[in-house]
C-alpha cells in the first residue's frame, strides 16, 4: 500500500512538472514569434 501511494505521488508530481514545462515552451515560442512593426520597411515604389 505504501508503494502504491508513493507511485501515485510521483505520478501527479510527474506531471505537475511536465505541464510546467509545456506552458513555459508555449509562452517563449509566442514571444519569440512575435512580429514588431516598427521594424518592418515598406518600400515606396512597391
């Protein structure tokens, strides 16, 4: 039985740690991605 808990705790610390992980992925790759205007040149004749 103590086995059995221990498991289960690792388990729901497992993924804790692997939604963490994934939520802080998304959020580099969305500032990273990210697109800023005031660098973007139009070109007059086109």
């Amino acid at each position: 039985m103590k086995t059995k808990n221990y498991l289960i705790a690792i388990a729901i610390f497992g993924g804790m740690l692997f939604t963490a992980y994934a939520a802080n992925t998304a959020n580099q790759d969305e500032q990273q991605t990210a697109v800023r205007k005031d660098q973007i040149k139009i070109p007059s004749g086109g």
